[in-house]
C-alpha cells in the first residue's frame, strides 16, 4: 500500500499513458501521410496516363499530318510529272506532223526537180538543134557576106572584134566615170578633210643638210696647217674620223665629204675645236675626236630620248633610242629624218585621233618608221625591212614592226596602221619645201615622165609640170574620145607607178579637145 500510495507509481504510469498515447498518436499521423502520399502518387499516375494519351494522339494527328502533307507533295509532283510528258507528247506530235509536212515537200519537190530536168534535157536538146540551125545560117551568111563584101571571114572578124571592142570600151568607160563620180563624191571629201585636218594642224621645222659639211677658217694660212707637215695632219684627221678633207681655193673654208653623217659631224666639230685650240698635231687630233666622239654619242641619245619625250613613246629600248638620235644627222632628199619622223609621228597621231584608233601606237609607229635609215649603210636590204628587223629585235610590237616593214611596200599592207604610216610619210615627203632633190635627178625625172606619156598612141604633147608633181597630156581628139581620155590616164598613171620612182604622188591630166577654125575675109 505504501509502495503504492508512492509518488514515482504515478509518474511511472503517467508515463507509460503518455508514451501509449504518443505511439498512437504517431501512428494514426504516419498511416495518413502514407495515404497522402498513396494518393498523390496514384493522382501522378493518372496524369502521367493522360498526359502520355494526350502526347500519343497528337503524336499521331502529327504523323498523320505529315504523311499527309507527304502524300500530297508526292501527288503533285506526280501531276507536274504527268503534265510535263503530255507537254512532251504534244511537241513530239507537232514536230511529227511538221517532219511529215516537210518529207511531203520534199517528196513533191524531187518530183517536181525530176520534171523541171527532163524539161530542162527537152529544152537543151531543141537548143543544141537550134544552135545547129543558127550555126548553118551562120555559116551561108558569112559565105554570102564574104562573097558580096569581097573580104575574108578573118578580116571580117576582125573588122567585128575591133567594132565590139571599141563599143565595149566606151560602154566600160561610161561605166566607170558613173562609179568614180559616185564614190569620189563622199571618198575624196573625207579623205582631203583628213588630210588637210592633218597637215594645218602640223607645221614641222624644215632643217636642210646635205652630203658635205664646210667649215669656216679665220685665214687661208690654217689650211697649211690642217694639212701639216707632208700631210700628217690631215691624213690622221681622215684616218680617224673617216671623212675626207677637200681643201681647194675655195677661200677661209675646207669641205669634209663622207656618206655617214655621224662621221661627218665627227669631223667637223673636232675641226672646229681644233681650230679654236690652235694645237694641231696627230697626237691632238686623236684625242679631240675621241672626246668629240663621246660628246656626240651623248647628244643623240639626248636627241633621241627627247623625240621620244614629244611623242609620249614610252618605254622604247635604250638601243633604239641610240639608234633614234643617230636619225637627228641623216638626211633623205635633202629633209632631215629625225625631224621627217617627228613630222610623220604627229601625222599619224592626228590621223588616227580623226579615225578613232590608237593615238600612240600610231605616233609610236610613225616615230620608228625610218629607224632603218640610220644604219641602213652598215646592213644590207632596204631601210624599211632593216628597220622591221630592229623592231623586232629590241620588243617592239608585232603590229608596229610590221607597219614598218610596210611603209614603202616591202611588205604588203595589213592593218589601217600600216596605211596610215604609208600616208604620213607620204605627207611629210610630199608637202611643198620638206625636201629637195639635185637638179640632174629632177631633170631626168621630168624627162622620163613626159617620155612614158609620149609612148601612147595619140598624144599629141606632154608636159610635166609642178615640179614633176603634175603630168598635163594634150591628145589628137580625132583618135582619142572623151572615154578613152579616162583610160588613158589610168594607163600612163599605172605605167609610172611601174616604172618610176618618185616621193609623194603625181597628178595625170589627159587634155581632149576640139578646134574648129574659120578665116573670115
């Protein structure tokens, strides 16, 4: 009863209550998670089974979609597929029918051939049958003709073939007059425009030099010493500037002769430094021509780079430009040819400004045409092709070594440039005081210009005039006609082409007419 009347009993039990009740309590709390959780996990799974329906018919709308969107796609592929073949069909019909169209014609068309040649045989044969007719007729004409005229069939051809050539001829000349005028109308309009554009837009400086030099002495008595002590002095002058030294009574002056104008102008400047210095003796003179010698090669260089430089050819090779200023001492007809190329250079250039080619390449071209003239007495050929030949060896262009070779007709004409080289160097040449000739050689062109035009049968005098430039031709006009007067001109006109050679060109006149003279007394 003590024990439990003891306070601890109570405690002991109280605790044991409250650990029972706790227990349950725990329990009960633990069992309805367990079923939250039970429901939420069931809740998930429903969700999951929806949501997992749903994705599955969309994904089936989806792929259904697709083959669909497939299917179509395939269909109307089909269809461009099948229109494309009905397209193709229907081409192929037509070129079926046009193909069939077509053998038709032909077929038609050889039967047709076949008649038009049996006809044409039906037609040869009446026409054999008729030249047979005409040729009997012919012949009993001729028999006939020959027995009332009292002629022979060949002196009867003849008188023929004279009359039908004479009429051919004039017909042939009316003929050509009409033509001439008609083209001469516009031709000969544009090209004296050109031309003349060309030369007043040039005025060229006109430098003569010729085949001597003379120097001027202070006094006859350098002449002795020129000449030195037995001819010393002037036999080693001549030995080292290759140039002969004329010394005659001509008085305070001595002549230097020589074909090379470089040498020449050798001669004459260390002349004339010799002079100056007072020093003459071998050993002197060897020296100033050597220097001389220098000095000149280094002023045509300049003079060469300089000609250059006033054409705008760039880029031209050292050697040619040696070769250029050589040119600035060279003459051809009394004009100096570094000054005639610069002339033909800048006439080429306005020519083809005018014609719409390439300005530089035809100054370029012009500038080198007479390249070979410098050289032309050390190598064999005419200077045309030996220039050609220089071009080519120093890069220039085919196109320019060619109008080169081609400016005196060594080489056939292939380009405008090469007409246009021909034409400025013609100008140049041509044009009033550009060059002088010696009076034997003019003589004897005038000479040889009136006698081609006196061969022909007919003329009556003739006259070269113009400083040969013109050939005026006075005919019978009892044997010449006003038809024949044209050929006639054509004819001496090829004939001095064939025959003379001349700068520039000559104008052929032939003079027709008629007199009739009365005495009124």
């Amino acid at each position: 009863m003590d024990i439990l009347n003891h306070p601890s009993i109570f405690i002991f039990f109280g605790l044991l209550a409250g650990s029972a009740l706790g227990f349950v309590l725990r329990k009960r709390f633990v069992e309805g998670h367990a079923q939250n959780i039970k429901d939420q996990a069931r809740q998930l799974i429903e969700n999951a089974i929806v949501e997992a329906e749903q994705l599955k018919k969309e994904a089936l709308l989806q792929s259904k979609e697709e083959a669909y969107q497939v299917k179509q796609a395939a269909e109307d592929e089909l269809k461009a597929d099948r229109r494309e073949l009905k397209d193709e069909r229907n081409q192929l019909n037509k070129k079926r029918d046009q193909l069939k169209k077509e053998w038709d014609n032909c077929d038609r068309r050889r039967h047709e051939i076949s008649n038009e040649e049996e006809r044409i045989k039906e037609r040869q044969r009446q026409v054999e049958e008729q030249h047979k007719e005409v040729d009997n007729l012919i012949g009993k004409q001729r028999y006939e003709l020959s027995r009332i005229a009292g002629i022979s069939q060949d002196e009867a051809k003849k008188l023929l073939m004279d009359s039908l050539e004479s009429k051919a001829r004039m017909d042939a000349a009316k003929r050509l007059v009409k033509i001439e005028n008609e083209m001469k109308m516009e031709a000969d309009r544009k090209a004296k425009n050109l031309i003349s554009l060309a030369v007043s837009r040039y005025a060229g400086d006109y430098v003569a030099d010729k085949t001597v030099s003379m120097v001027p002495l202070p006094n006859d008595e350098m002449k002795g010493r020129i000449i030195g002590r037995e001819g010393r002095n002037i036999r080693a002058i001549e030995a080292a500037t290759g140039i002969d030294i004329i010394i005659d009574d001509t008085p305070e002056a001595v002549i230097l002769s020589g074909f090379n104008p470089v040498r020449r102008e050798v001669a004459r400047l260390a002349l004339h430094q010799l002079i100056g210095d007072g020093r003459i003796h071998p050993g002197r003179i060897e020296e100033v021509v050597e220097k001389v010698t220098k000095e000149l090669e280094v002023n045509m260089r300049e003079a060469g780079e300089q000609a250059t430089f006033d054409v705008g050819a760039h880029g031209v090779h050292v050697e040619l430009i040696n070769i250029l200023g050589r040119l600035k001492y060279r003459t051809s007809y009394g004009q100096n040819v570094l000054q005639h190329s610069l002339e033909v250079a800048f006439l080429c250039g306005i020519m083809a400004a005018e014609l719409g080619l390439d300005v530089k390449l035809a100054k370029r071209a012009g500038l080198l045409h007479d390249i070979g003239k410098a050289v032309d007495h050390e190598v064999e050929g005419s200077h045309a092709v030996i220039g050609r030949d220089l071009a080519k060896k120093y890069g220039e262009q085919e196109e320019i070594s060619y109008a080169i070779g081609a400016h005196h007709e060594d080489l056939p004409p292939q380009s405008v440039l090469d007409v246009l080289v021909q034409s400025a160097d013609a100008l140049s040449g041509a044009r009033p005081g550009a060059r002088k000739e010696m009076l034997q050689s003019y003589v004897k062109r005038l000479e040889d210009l009136e006698g081609i035009a006196n061969a022909f049968d007919g003329v009556e005098k003739s006259y070269a005039i113009q400083a040969g430039r013109e050939l005026r031709i006075i005919v019978d006009s009892g044997k010449i006609g006003d038809s024949d007067a044209l050929l006639m001109s054509q004819d001496i006109a090829k004939s001095i082409e064939d025959k003379l050679t001349y700068p520039g060109q000559i104008r052929v006149t032939v003079i027709r007419e008629t007199r009739s003279v009365e005495y009124a007394k």
